[in-house]
C-alpha cells in the first residue's frame, strides 16, 4: 500500500495491489475525483482525464473560462457555484447565504488510521494502512475542511469521512454534512439494497440505474429493518462469482441517506451520509463537526469476493476486545419458552436441562425488574424484581455458574414506560413534543439520550447490577422508533442536533459499559435487526439477526445479512414449534441446520421436546463445538438464493481449505423431479475430499457438483418441504 502527492500535478494516488484511488486539486482549486478502481501504474499526471469543453447552458468558473464543476468529477461537491447535481454538504453563513467553496491549503500523509471522537470507525496499525487527510478552506465563511482517507494494505478498501472546523466569530449552521461522495465515470451499474421490515429484513432487491436517482434512506432515528445503510452498485453482467461491484457500507446507526445519481452526461454520483432531513448543527467559533465513516470495498471477482472483504474487514478492524475472532458460547434463552411470566424455579429448572445437553450460557431475557409482567410497564426501573429472583441477579447467576453456565442477561436501557417509577419521577427525560400528545410503540417512550445525565442515570443503574453479579453477557434490545423527536433540554435553535446526539449518547452508553466489563459478550438486538449495521459492530460484536427465528425465513433473512455482515455477527437460534411468528412446523435438524451458521443458541424449553429431540440437540451441540470456529469464520460463500429457486445453500471454508460445512435448504418441495447436482465453491482442486461415504477432488465438486440425490436418505425428492442437509468435507 502506497499514498504518493504529485506535487506538480496536485494529484494524489492511493494504492495497494488491488485497488488504486487517484483525487487531484482541480484547477479552480477544490478537489475532485480521477479514478477509483483495480490497480493501475502510477504515473505523475492523470489531467488528461479533466474536462475542458464548453458546452451550452453549462457555467464555468470566470478564471479558466473552461473548467466547470458539473462536467468534472467532484470529491466533496457543494451547490450554488458550477455544479448542479446532488451537493454532499450544506452550510447556511449567519447572512443567509449557502453558497461554499472549499480549496486545497494543506494535507497530510501518515501510517496507521485515527479513531474518530465519539463515533465508531474501523481501525489499523502503520502496517496495516495509510491515511490521506486533505485540508481545504473557505475563505468568505472561514470554515477548515478536513477529508480523511484511508487505505487498507490486506483490503481493496478506503475509507472516508469529513470534518468541519468553524474559524469565524458568529454561528455557522451545519445543515447536510454526508460522508462520502463517489462520482463514477459510467452510468453502467446496478443499485442493490437490503430492504424490509421487522421479521424479513435484509431482502436483497436490484435496480437498474438510468437519468435521475435511486435512494433509501431512513428517518427513525435507527439505521431501521426497513432499509439496511449498506449498498452495492454492480456491472450488469456481476453475479456472484465474476465481475465489478463496489460497496458502501454506513459504519453509523441512526438516520442516514444512500443516493446513486445518474446525469444526464452518462456519469454516477454515489453520496452517503447522515440523512439531512430534520439535520442542523450549529457550530460556535472552535467547534467542529465528524461525519461517521463510510467504508467502500471494490471487486472484479463477484459479489462473493466483496462480501468477504467485509467479513474479514469487520472482524479484524471494527470488531474488538475479548471476543474479537472468538468463537461465541453456545446459548438458551428463555423468551419464547416463558416471555415474562417465569419464576427462578422454572429458570433453572430450563437451565439444568439444557446444561445436561451441553449449553454453555444461560441468557435471562426481559421481565427480570421493575413491575415487569407484561410489556406495558417497568422499563426504566433497572431494579430486579424480588419476587422472581428471590436473590437477585447475583444470587440467580451464582446458581447459574455452580452448575457449570455462564450467565447473563437482557436490557432495554433506551426505553421508559410511562407507567414506571424514572417516568413518574422525570417525564421530561423522555423525547416529546411540548403540546403533542406522545406516540407510544411496544407501550413505551424513548428517552432522551441527547442529555448526558439521562444517560449517567441509566448507566448507573445498570453498573449496580452488572457488578454485583458474576455476568458473562448482556443483550440490548431497543423496540421502537423514535417520534416526537424533541428534547426539553436544549434550545429551539439546537433541536436538530437531537437526533444526532441520541445516537453518540447511545455509543457512549455502550463504551463505559464496554470500558468497565471487557469480558462480557453484548449483542445488540433493536427488535431484531432494526440496528443490525457496522457501526453497531464497534461495540457489540453479534447482533440478533431478526425477531422472526422460523428457519425457512431466516435462510432468507441471513442470506441477505451475509452480502455486507460477517457470519459472526449473526445471532441465530433453534426457537420452538410452532413458530411464534410464522406458525410453521419446521423439522428440529432443519432449524439446527440453518441456525449453525450464525453464533448459535436456542429458544425455548428443552424440557417441552421429546426424547429423540433432545437427542438430537445433544448431537447439534456437539456439532457445533466441534465446528463452530469454521462456521463462524471461515470463507462464506453464497450457493443458490432462496430468492431465485426453491432451494437455497451457502458454504464455509477453513482458509487453508482442508475443511468446509455447506447446508443445502429445500424451502418448497417439487415432486417427481431429478435432484440434480449442488456445484460447491472455495475449494482446493487437488484436494480429495470425503463426503459421506464418497471422496471426490475439489474440482469436481466445485464444476460437476455434489450429487444431491445421495445427501442423507434423497429426502430432497419426496415431495416434503422443510428438508435441509449440513455436511461436512474434509481433506488430508
């Protein structure tokens, strides 16, 4: 990896042997883009990619009388001046006037990457990359520009974001303040998202990209189920396992924008950032304003290839601490075995069993405090109930640990319920609007985590029961988006800094936590995936994948999580049947099945299942200890969607490749049809691998394809649906 400045050109190339990234200061002084792609020779000047054409109805800037932002590529473009396409930042000067132009002062080159203050981000040593920080400057406004890039050694990634310094005497208003803009040569690409709902996030869905924009965004407050802040813009002809893509991914979980803008010259503009809609920041002479960071990874060898750049990426240089690249213990959780109504003796009574079946973690989930019996009171009060945990949480985890489980626990620590002793105490902690009436959702309230001693209340609270307690986990859930979105603590002129501000008020909750009990496994949860994005990553390395845990949905849900989301990340268990939400009976092997490629768990009572079943658990557990560092971190490769066909089937291989697990998911079933053959991937062709009963090289599995009709008993051609097989291959 490399970052060179042509001082003579004012170009600069950043490089490893994958990627190039070339920028340049363009003749009227801002920066613009030359080039983002595959590697290419440094040379020491690339002008001849500029525009200098005068074309009708176009302006130019008066010095050069030729050179025009809107026919050139722009790195940070603003609007007002010579570019007419979508600006990446907005600033009103205290004259009312929005116009900025920012030009090149000064930059710097250094080995490593900086963290940003408050906000999650990858990181890296001086060996692992290099980073470009370009300052620029608007005179008029007396405003510094800083633009951060980084460039990954073993990645063909870069990272960006953007900084804004106020240098003048008066208030300067921050309006729109994206982290990235990419401007694309071409308008040959395909816009992928990750699309849903609460119980089916995460579908992918392609568009074609013509004249005019594709965008998602979200306006909840959380990055949202609804649409993920991750996108792909892939060539036509990419699928997974050839051609070009390249991925934006939001290392941020609140409110953001995606946009691909197409002109009408045939060029691409990709712009990610903080959505700008309810968005002001003021900043006071000396203040400054971080954008989150925006992760872009480039590929020519398909879909697959970029995910696993962000597999890798992810748990190397976003996740930390203990459980970084650990394989995670396997769990039981009591919510749908119990919901609220339990007592400590149908607790452990659900615990024993299932240490007899060899879990390693007992997770307590919500109803544990407060005057918590149902969903309509309690939250906030972070006090244990004594007449469902006689002894408390420390008594209850002792009796965990002296049978041989670890322990932990669930917490909604963004909620109020107004029927609660904190609301009754501080109704003006809780985001409302003076005079409106407050929306509820899950019968509960948001609190307002952009006033510091809200969030020092919860922490409190929530210290006192994690100390007194031998705790190995905590879940974090959060139920609900935010409405109402106004804070009785700060001023009219700040109120659109709130939404912002719950978000660092959120992180900071999670990094004293963090701070104080590095040993503790959190996995963030948010009804499901509703936060499920990379910044969330930064501090709780798993995330509950999804509300829904029926497994034919979920091969569907984590199908699509795996495009930008390592498979560590996702939380996936064995829930019971009926399915809470689908009401499926699906077979326990096929739920094992799914579930084993995700940090693995179950949910429900292992009590309430039949001999043979717990049999079976028994086996599935051991399978998964025996595996569970090569599901969990091998090379993940996408087989056939559950999208396209009636079966779907991933892979995961060791990275030496002597070892693989694939599953093969039959979703509906299709009588009197031929099985045909399953082609697998990321093998070794001159491996000879055993499977079953049969050794067969790796390229043959990987061009003739596994023989499905000889997996198990065939039961893919009887015509029941639900049947799924997990095999393992190995190689001397």
């Amino acid at each position: 990896m490399n970052i060179i400045w042509h001082s003579k050109s004012k170009q600069y190339h950043l490089y490893n042997d994958k990627i190039s990234y070339i920028l340049g200061v363009s003749p009227v002084g801002e920066l613009e883009g030359i080039y983002f792609g595959k590697k290419v020779h440094d040379k020491e000047d690339f002008s001849y990619v500029e525009y200098r054409y005068m074309l009708p109805n176009v302006a130019v800037d008066p010095d050069t009388e030729s050179y025009s932002c809107e026919l050139n590529r722009q790195e940070y473009p603003s609007f007002g001046t010579t570019d007419f396409g979508t600006e990446a930042f907005d600033i009103e000067l205290p004259n009312g006037s929005r116009v900025s132009s920012f030009t090149y002062k000064e930059h710097r080159i250094y080995k490593g990457k900086e963290s940003l203050k408050g906000l999650p981000a990858t990181y890296a040593s001086e060996d692992e990359a290099m980073t470009l920080e370009v300052t620029l400057e608007d005179e008029v406004a007396r405003m510094m520009l800083i633009l951060t890039y980084t460039i990954f050694d073993r990645y063909p990634v870069v990272t960006r974001h953007a900084t804004f310094i106020n240098n003048a005497s008066d208030v300067t208003k921050l309006r729109k303040a994206l982290s990235v803009c990419l401007d694309l040569p071409d308008q040959g690409y395909q816009w992928m998202q990750f699309s849903g709902a609460w119980a089916r996030e995460r579908i992918p869905q392609i568009k074609d990209l013509s004249s005019g924009s594709v965008l998602i965004e979200s306006k909840r407050g959380v990055s949202s189920a609804n649409q993920n802040p991750f996108v792909i813009l892939k060539r036509l002809e990419t699928d997974e396992f050839n051609g070009e893509a390249i991925g934006f991914s939001f290392v941020y979980s609140g409110n953001f924008v995606a946009q691909a803008e197409c002109d009408t010259f045939g060029r691409t503009r990709m712009l990610m950032g903080i959505n700008p809609d309810r968005f002001t920041w003021p900043l006071e002479k000396g203040e400054r304003f971080e954008t989150p960071e925006v992760v872009i990874a480039m590929t020519d060898r398909g879909l697959n290839d970029l995910s696993q750049t962000y597999h890798r990426l992810y748990n190397n240089n976003l996740v930390r601490g203990k459980w970084k690249n650990q394989p995670r213990p396997i769990l039981i959780n009591n919510w749908e075995a119990t919901f609220m109504d339990f007592t400590e003796e149908r607790i452990l009574s659900i615990a024993e069993k299932a240490k007899k079946a060899g879990v390693e973690l007992f997770v307590l989930d919500d109803g544990w405090f407060g005057e918590r019996n149902d969903d309509f009171a309690g939250l906030g009060d972070w006090i244990e109930n004594p007449e469902k945990l006689p002894q408390g949480m420390k008594g209850l985890a002792r009796k965990m640990n002296a049978m041989g489980l670890k322990f932990g626990f669930w917490i909604e620590p963004e909620m109020v319920n107004p029927d609660s002793n904190l609301f009754r105490r501080h109704p003006d902690w809780a985001l409302s609007t003076p005079g409106r009436k407050a929306s509820l959702g899950r019968h509960q309230m948001v609190l307002d985590y952009s006033r510091e001693e809200v969030v020092d209340y919860i922490y409190g609270m929530l210290k006192k029961v994690i100390a007194d307690a031998p705790i190995s986990y905590i879940k974090w859930d959060m139920n609900r988006s935010l409405t109402e979105v106004y804070s009785t603590a700060l001023p009219p002129e700040q109120q659109g800094m709130v939404y912002h501000k719950y978000v660092l008020g959120v992180y900071s909750l999670y990094e004293r936590l963090r701070q104080d009990y590095p040993d503790i496994l959190f996995e963030s949860c948010s009804s499901g995936g509703n936060r499920f994005d990379a910044g969330m990553l930064y501090y709780a390395p798993q995330a509950w994948c999804s509300d829904n845990t029926d497994s034919i949905d979920r091969v569907r849900i984590q199908y699509g999580t795996s495009y930008g989301y390592p498979i560590s990340s996702i939380g996936a268990h064995v829930s019971a049947v009926p399915n809470q939400q689908t009401g499926r009976n699906v077979p326990i092997s096929t739920r094992a099945n799914v579930a084993y490629f995700g940090t693995f768990g179950y949910e429900l009572d292992l009590n309430h299942i039949t001999d043979e079943e717990f049999e079976e658990v028994k086996e599935q557990i051991a399978f998964m200890k025996a595996n569970r560092e090569l599901l969990q971190f091998g090379r993940f490769y996408r087989l056939r969607s559950p999208f396209e066909k009636d079966q779907a089937a991933w892979i995961v291989v060791s990275e030496d490749g002597k070892r693989a697990i694939f599953g093969l998911y039959c979703m509906k079933s299709n009588v009197n049809m031929l099985p045909g053959f399953l082609k697998l991937a990321g093998l070794k062709d001159d491996l000879l691998y055993k499977l079953g009963e049969g050794e067969y090289y790796g390229d043959e599995l990987m061009n003739l394809g596994v023989p499905i009709g000889k997996l198990g008993s065939g039961g893919l051609t009887t015509g029941q649906d639900f049947i799924s097989y997990v095999e393992l291959l190995e190689a001397d």
